[in-house]
C-alpha cells in the first residue's frame, strides 16, 4: 500500500518553494506516494501549490498580530477551529508521515500529528527559528536546518544539517542567458538587473526603483522588476513605454530571471540566498527590519564578510539602491568576486538529502 504524507506550511514563496522542492524530491524518489499540502486559507499557498500540481486544503488559522491586538481576540476560537479540522483531515487521509515548512498552517498540523504519534519532520530555513518550530521540535522525529549552531533551539540529537532546498528548475542550471533575456522579451546585448523584495514585494525597494526608474535607461541598463501585488499598479504606470523594463506582480519562471540577470538585488531571506548562491549571481541585499530577531541583517552581514555580497539597510535604500545598482554594473571586476564567493555556499541537493531522510522512516 503506497505511503501517504502531509506537508503543512507557506505564507510566502521562502516556506512554499522549498516544500515543493522536497515534495518533488519525495515523488522522485517513490513515485508510488501520496502527498497532500495544508495551508492557510487567503494565503499564498492557496494560489502557489495547485500550479506545482499538488492538493492542498486550507485551514481556518493565522498568527498573532503584533501592531493590532484587537485583532487577536479572535485567534483563540480560529487556534481550536483548526485543530478541529486538521483531525477531520487525518480522518480521511490518514498519513504516515507529517512535514512542517513554516508558516501559519505547520503549529496545528504537526502538534496533531504529534499527539497520535506520528513521524514528524521540520525544515528550518532561518538561522533564527520560529518560536512554533521551536515548540514542534521537542517532539519531533528530525530537524532539517540550513546551518550550524541551531543547537540552542532544538535538541541537537535531532538536528541534520542540509542546507535549503532550492527549486529543481534553479538548481539545474540549464537555461541561457539567451533564452532568458529571451523569455522577458529584452535586449540581450544590454546588461540586466533583477530587482526583487520576494514573493509578496517590499516597499521602500519599489520606491526606490520607482523614484529613479530613468537611470537604466540613462546607464544602458535594463529592468526586471517582480513587485509584489500592492505596487504591482504604479510599477506598471510608470514602466509604459519603456522597452527596457519588464515588470509583474510575481515571476513564474523565476529561473529565466536568474538566467537573464546580470545582478540582482533581493531581500535577505534564508531561501533567496540559498537560491542566488545556486546561480552564483552579483548581489545587493537589502535586509527586511522587521524579521524575527533581525535575521535577515544577520544572514546578509555573514556573505558580506566573506565578500560574497553588497548590502544596503532598508532605511537607506531610497538614497543609495539605484547609484549602488550602477555603479556595480560597471564594476566587473567586483561583480565577478562576489559571483565566486557566494558560488561557495551553493547547496544542490539539499531536497534529495531531506527526502532521503524522510523515505528510510516510513519504509
């Protein structure tokens, strides 16, 4: 009778993306397995996992919401709705093995899990965990991380070090810098800079590129701009009629945009730098403030030691992102450095080496 497993998670691209990356490793590994996906009702996952060919069923639940806590009187009765229909889930589905990647939907889904001694597993992709994953780790059957010292939030017998599961199509490396520019429909013999504040857009990086979008134009440069959906209207006001700029809300084919690009500037989170050590790209960080015990300072301060990596804090990108885009186009010298020290840290195989794990547990 072939194996069913539940993979629960999402909220953003950086929690969805490498849950599809260890379902697919799963899939080619065991083709004879079944594999369902638990998210947040509203959230991204909803939309995202469907595409990748999965089922997904959502749940009543969200977070605890720091800026309005009039807003949490509610999230008590949404916590037990959601135990509830996680054990409605299990009833019909009944899995043999339970993976968390983060986010809203992982706490119950695993806690569940847990309570009727099932196998769990954790990815970790942050440096600093998350307090539920803290919580589920105590229990759980292993702990997949990206990196070393994470033995001060789970217990270090559980612990294996992976890396990040970057997606299949990125990791491959197999498409042109051709095809790519191709893809987007610009011009090949110019260079490319692919801005991104990740999944669900950043602000003050949109607004940076918005106020100074003439400067490509000026410098010989050409744009592809994933703005996330609240921008995504201005973005595209203001590119009308420039044949330099390509922009949308989200990118599909991300892996046509790392191919096409020339440098990328990106926020600072665990998966884009797993992603963008793959493809060995020239990069300006510009870290989220408001992450959790702000990682993802952190995580850009570790590449930028090892000159693997540009930063600019969130509070100065207005001022500085676009003069510091050109100014490294020309630099071809320094894009080639940090090309090659941030190759360094590229993991391949992290979704192999979970999946793997996960197999000799339930077979």
């Amino acid at each position: 009778m072939s194996k069913r497993i539940i993979i629960a998670g999402g909220g953003t691209g950086g929690h969805i993306f490498p849950a599809v990356a260890i379902a697919n490793a799963l899939m080619r590994m065991d083709p004879t397995l079944t594999i369902l996906f638990i998210g947040a009702k509203g959230k991204m996952e909803m939309e995202r996992i469907p595409k990748e060919g999965y089922n997904i069923i959502g749940i009543d639940i969200a977070g605890f919401n720091r800026s309005s806590l009039i807003k949490n009187i509610s999230l008590p009765l949404k916590i037990i709705k959601s135990f509830v229909q996680v054990s409605e889930i299990f009833k019909g589905y009944r899995p043999d093995a339970v993976i968390g990647v983060g986010g809203y939907s992982t706490y119950p889904v695993l806690r569940y899990a847990q309570s009727k001694k099932l196998p769990t597993f954790i990815h970790e992709s942050n440096s600093f965990a998350g307090k539920s994953n803290i919580l589920l780790g105590k229990k759980a059957s292993k702990i997949f991380v990206a990196s070393d010292g994470m033995e001060k939030f789970f217990p270090a017998e559980k612990i294996m070090i992976t890396g990040n599961p970057v997606r299949r199509a990125i990791a491959g490396g197999n498409i042109s810098r051709e095809e790519g520019i191709g893809y987007f429909k610009l011009d090949p013999s110019k260079k490319t800079v692919l801005v991104t504040g990740g999944s669900l857009g950043a602000k003050n990086i949109n607004e940076a590129i918005a106020a100074k979008i003439g400067e490509f134009s000026a410098n010989n440069l050409q744009l592809i701009w994933q703005t996330g959906k609240p921008f995504v209207d201005h973005a595209r006001k203001i590119s009308e009629g420039r044949k330099n700029v390509w922009t949308n809300d989200f990118i599909v084919k991300m892996e046509y945009a790392f191919a096409a690009s020339d440098i990328v500037v990106s926020r600072s989170g665990a998966m884009a730098i797993a992603e963008l050590s793959v493809v060995k790209r020239p990069v300006i960080f510009v870290p989220f403030p408001f992450a959790a015990e702000d990682h993802q300072t952190v995580n850009a301060r570790r590449l930028t030691e090892k000159q693997a990596a540009l930063m600019i804090a969130d509070a100065e990108v207005r001022s500085k992102l676009v003069s510091s885009v050109v100014d490294l186009a020309s630099n071809i010298k320094l894009q080639e450095q940090l090309k090659e020290n941030i190759g360094k840290m590229g993991v391949k195989n992290a979704d192999e080496v979970i999946a793997k794990e996960i197999l000799q547990f339930i077979q």
